[in-house]
C-alpha cells in the first residue's frame, strides 16, 4: 500500500534500530533500570497504558484528564487481573515525529503494554506502524481518517491487525451522518444551499469526495467551486473569502469542517455574528467543541453547531454520560474560566480515551493477561467479540467491523430504525436558558450560551435554532 507519510517519518532511524535489535531486545536491555532513568517501573503483572496526546491544546488536556477518570474507575472496580492499571500519557505536540519519540519512550522506558489516544490523522498514521513493528497493541482515539483502517488493516491484516479505533466513527462515516443531520435542516428551515469549506487535511479529504454527491441525492445544493466545494490552507488561513463568498451567493449556511485551522475564530464567527449575516454555519468545528467556547468567544459562536462524540455532555448518550460528565466538572471545574482548559466535558476525544481504558479492562480481564502483545490472537479476537454490553461507556456502544468488512477494526455506526447514524450526534451552542449538565458557571462570569443536542432525534435536547436574526 502506498501511504502518504510527508512530513511524519523524521524518525526513521530509530525505527531502524528497532528492526535491527527487536522491541524485545530493547526491553531486556532496559529491564531492571528504572531507577537509573528516573522511571518507576510498573509492578510484576501490572497493566501500563500509553496514552499520547497533543497536550498544549484543551483536546489534549480533556483526554489526559478523562483517561486518570478512567484509570481510577477501572481500579476502583478490581483493575485488570487483581492489579491497578496505570496510565502514562506523554506529549505528542501536533508532529508525527514528536508522537513517534513519545511513543517510544512509552513502550521502551515506561513499558506500556498497550497505546491509546492520538488527536490527528496524520499523527495515527505514524503510530499505526510504528506500533506494529514494537507488537504493541494501540487504540486511537481522535483521528477519523478512513485510510486507517481501510487502508493499514484492510490491505495488510497480518502486520496491523493490533490496531482498532474506539472513536470517532471515521469521516466516511461521518459524511454519511452528515448528509442525514442537513436533511433535517432542510425540513426544519427551508435551507438546501450551502458553501462548503475545509481544512486541507487527511480527515476532511472523503467529506470532498463523497458529501457533495450525498446532498445532491437530498436536493441539497452546494454552490462553490462547481459544486465540490473548497480546501482551505490549514497555516495562516484567510477566512475573509468564506465569509464574502457565502454573502455573495446567497446560501443558507457554510458548511465548515475545521480541526487545524489557525485563525481566530473573529475572522469567521466575528463578520457573522456582528454583521447578521443571512447564513447559519454548519458541520464540524473541533475548536467550537470546548465546553466554554461561548465564553472564549464572547459569545460569537451562539448558533453554530458541530458534530462530535458523546454531544459534549448535553445529553444521555448512555446512563453513564452525564453522571460521567458531573464528576469531571466536580473535579475539574474551579471558580474562574481558564480558556487551556475544557471544564464542562473533555472533548471529543477525551469521551473516546475514556471509553477505550474501560473497553481494555473488559477485554484484557476476558483473556486473562496484562500483556496483550503475548497474546494477540486472543486480544484481537476478544476485541471483535464485543457487543456493546458489559462495559459503562459514555459516548455509545462498542463494537467493530470485523476483518473482511470495508472498514476493519473501526467502531461500528449505530443507526436508528431508519438506517440513521446516531453515534455522531450534532449540538449547537444556544443562548443562555439556565445551563444544563455541561454548563460550569463562574464567579463574575455571565455564560452567553449552552451546549444542546440537536441531531438526532433520540438523543435531541432541543430543536434546531437559525440565528435570531434570520426568523
């Protein structure tokens, strides 16, 4: 298989040595030296969790905090084999190179017995092989790029079949999903004209491919660059030509899929809100995913929206969503708004690292082992069989395409009677009407909006709003 790996192999002399002496010759190397590297080596039987995440941005920082959740819920609860686990998370920056080096240290120094996490597509890339030739399992845990599984474990099964992604459901997927949540807006408002953008990136490219073809089947047109909508520069971007082309050919929305753009949310949100322009702004928003972006924003982002996994704690996804999400803010939450940090839920990805941590416990308990590597047939096997039952997620079921499907190792969509995807779910930030679970209130502070879910209908908590200004 051909892989796009540009810019994200700076590491390839280690891998070399790794190939040369063997992951397991490395660890006998260092066996016994913990004192002398300054780690303190797990305990005889003890389960170690690599978690990897970009900890300078309040993704990271939610999914560092939501896997100690996990760990203290899966040790409260008799651990994995009669021991505690324990989590390790290092600092992958938003450079596959830096991933590679963390991961590394991870399994070499820290002995990590399985890997999880991981924000970027380009990022998982990496860590799919890399860990493939240490024998380690990993779980991602925020890349969506279909090419993950589809690609790595659907071409070669043999060599990364160690792999599977807990969450989100990849972006081909989420297309699907997509095009269901904008036919409910065309029903709601009328609305069936968008202008599409997104970010230049792996994990929007099948949104250009295949959702402009979806809308179309729905009479829902996109009316920019021929009908296939744009690609915007992830560094530096200008946002000014989104903001005139969606004025200029009169849409009902912008539909924007954005994880890396750098921009301030001014250049976009700002010449909206403040100019009442006549569109809504749909689709994915991973900045707009922060619990406190209405804060941050000053209340810019009031009626936008985003997909994202466990609805950023708005709804019940599960019984255990929302008393979940009232822990994190009782421990998280102080009494003044820090924008680094998420404090009404952990994010997207923080929900699905929450969820792989307890998946493992389930599973690793099942085979009977803390080291999955010595018995992968077992562990991959034990990971397939899953049903959805038995483990206390907060984003939704668990389950996964078996090896001869399209998307091998990927977490299964849930859909309705209706054959809708459900396991995706919409919320949008909506002005201020008391708070709901998600809602952390501060001194001084007054919110300007709240998290709702509103797509789709099982897990809705409040119907679709336009803007104010466009009723």
């Amino acid at each position: 298989m051909s892989k796009d790996t540009t810019g994200t192999y700076e590491g390839t002399s280690r891998r070399k040595v790794i190939q040369t002496i063997g992951a397991g010759a490395v660890g006998t190397a260092l066996a016994g030296c913990g004192d002398l590297l300054g780690v303190e080596e797990p305990g005889e039987g003890q389960l170690t969790i690599g978690h990897i995440a970009p900890l300078g941005s309040v993704l990271g920082v939610g999914s560092e905090r939501a896997a100690e959740m996990a760990k203290e819920t899966v040790n409260n609860n008799g651990g994995v084999m009669d021991s505690d686990v324990e989590v390790v998370t290092k600092d992958t920056l938003v450079q596959a190179s830096e991933a590679e080096g963390a991961v590394e240290e991870l399994i070499n120094q820290d002995n990590a017995n399985v890997i999880v996490g991981a924000f970027q597509s380009e990022v998982g890339r990496a860590i799919v092989d890399l860990t493939s030739e240490f024998g380690v399992p990993y779980i991602s845990t925020g890349p969506a790029a279909p090419e993950l599984t589809a690609g790595f474990v659907g071409e070669d099964y043999e060599q990364y079949k160690h792999y599977f992604r807990v969450g989100p459901i990849n972006s081909a997927l989420q297309a699907e999903a997509m095009a269901d949540y904008l036919t409910y807006l065309s029903d709601r408002h009328g609305w069936n004209s968008c202008a599409f953008y997104r970010d230049q990136a792996a994990w929007t490219e099948v949104f250009g491919r295949d959702l402009p073809g979806l809308l179309d089947e729905q009479g829902i047109t996109v009316e920019n660059n021929n009908g296939n909508g744009e690609a915007i520069t992830i560094q530096d971007p200008d946002l000014g030509p989104v903001v005139s082309s969606a004025e200029e050919l009169g849409v009902d929305y912008v539909l924007r899929f954005f994880a890396h753009i750098s921009s301030s949310p001014s250049q976009l949100l700002g010449p909206w809100k403040q100019g009442q322009l006549n569109f809504g702004i749909e689709g994915i928003h991973v900045p707009g995913m922060h619990p406190e972006y209405d804060i941050a924003t000053e209340g810019l982002n009031i009626y936008e929206t985003t997909s994202q996994s466990g609805a950023g704690g708005a709804a019940p996804i599960t019984e255990h969503t929302q008393p979940f999400i009232e822990e994190y803010v009782s421990n998280y939450a102080g009494d003044s708004f820090d924008p680094g940090t998420p404090d009404g839920s952990p994010m997207y990805m923080g929900f699905g690292t929450y969820d792989a941590i307890l998946l493992l416990q389930n599973v690793l308990n099942e085979i009977g082992t803390t080291t999955p590597a010595d018995s992968l047939d077992d562990y991959v096997d034990a990971m397939l069989s899953q049903d959805g039952s038995g483990i206390e997620t907060i984003s939704g079921g668990i389950q996964f395409y078996g090896p001869d499907e399209e998307y091998p190792h990927d977490l299964m969509a849930e859909r309705d009677s209706d054959g809708s995807i459900t396991n995706f779910p919409v919320t949008q930030f909506q002005p201020y009407d008391g708070g709901n679970v998600a809602t952390v209130e501060y001194d001084g502070i007054d919110r300007p909006g709240q998290v709702e879910c509103v797509f789709p209908e099982s897990f809705r908590t409040a119907e679709h709003q336009q803007p104010n200004w466009m009723a």
